[in-house]
C-alpha cells in the first residue's frame, strides 16, 4: 500500500531553492509553495538572504503573506522554520501539533491529510520529528521532504541523522510513494537508482 494522496489536484512551485556551503557558513531552505482546494500552504520557510527570497516569488502568484492558511514545518530546526513569523494567519503544522494564534490542537502528522491532495507523514531521520508533505499533482506525487535529502545527492550519510537506519526507512517511504522529491536545501529531483537511501 501507497503513502500517496488519492488526489491529484494540487498544484506547487518552488519559491526559493535552498543551498548549503560546502566551505562556509551560508545555509538557505528550500521553500515551497503548494495549494490545494482553497488551502495556500508554504513549506519549511527557513533561512534565506532575504526575505524577499520567499515573498516576491510569492507575490508573482498574486499573494500575500496573509492568504496563506498553512505553514508545513518538516522538522524544527531554525535553518529550515526561520520565517515562519511571516505567515501570522497560518495554522502552522509541525510532527504532532497544529498551531494557530494562541491556541494548539494535538494531533499525529502520521496520514494527516490537509486535502484528499495533501496528506502529511512521519519520516523520522534527520531528525526525530521528520514529516513529509505528500502532494498529488496532475503530473504525479511531489514530496516535500525537508531534510530527509539535502540535495540531490543526499547527503548518503546524513552527520546530523541520529539513527542512519532509521533515515534509510524514511527515505525508503518517501522513494516508494514520489515522482518527484523536493529537498531541504537543494533542487527538486526526480529519484533514481543512484538516490541515496
């Protein structure tokens, strides 16, 4: 059985392409956009130069920070949440709680879905707290994975991954379900044989 949404009418775009320094400091999320039956969500709005990086992009699609109803957090570390603050209207959606304002609902992120289109779902790995946006397209299933991969080429061996075993199932689930796989800080990619696991 398939993680996959039984929908297939969501539509995304990706508003900044993260990147991390391989000699320095500079660290920038991968943010995403994704929308879906009336929902507007934003995925992991992390570290970026500006956040000009996030707002423009988003801007060019005739929105405003205030239309959107959803911020997707895959995991909490501040290189990939360092924004969030920007979204005030949002119901923020993190491993096993919605937030919203001053007030919190307790809930599983495990097949949690915001839309028949968009479901979330636990990938522990990175971190203890991993989940996956889950998005069915009309060209196929787009997972939003924050860090489960960096980039493209992973990394194969994760440093901060506290159980490599327990990332190799989560990007197994993730592998087994997607057409198209968004990283924490890099480019989106379609898998392949050669995608580290």
């Amino acid at each position: 059985m398939t993680d996959a949404p039984l929908g297939r009418s969501a539509a995304y775009k990706v508003l900044t392409t993260g990147y991390v320094g391989s000699t320095g400091p500079g660290v920038a999320a991968t943010v995403s956009y994704v929308s879906d039956a009336g929902r507007h969500v934003i995925f992991d709005p992390g570290m970026v130069a500006s956040t000009d990086d996030i707002l423009a992009p988003l801007a060019e699609l005739g929105l405003g920070p205030d239309d959107i109803t959803d911020v997707v957090l895959s995991h909490h570390h501040p290189d990939n949440t360092m924004n969030v603050g920007l979204f005030r209207r949002a119901a923020v959606h993190d491993h096993k709680v919605e937030y919203r304002g001053d007030q919190w609902k307790n809930r599983d992120a495990e097949g949690y879905e915001l839309t028949p289109s968009l479901r979330l779902i636990r990938t522990p790995g990175h971190s203890p707290e991993d989940i996956t946006l889950l998005a069915g397209t009309e060209s196929g299933v787009v997972a939003f994975a924050g860090d489960l991969w960096w980039h493209a080429e992973g990394p194969a061996d994760d440093p901060v991954a506290p159980d490599r075993e327990v990332l190799r199932t989560s990007r197994e689930r993730v592998l087994a379900a997607a057409d198209l796989v968004v990283p924490g800080h890099g480019a989106p990619f379609e898998p392949a044989a050669g995608t580290p696991r």
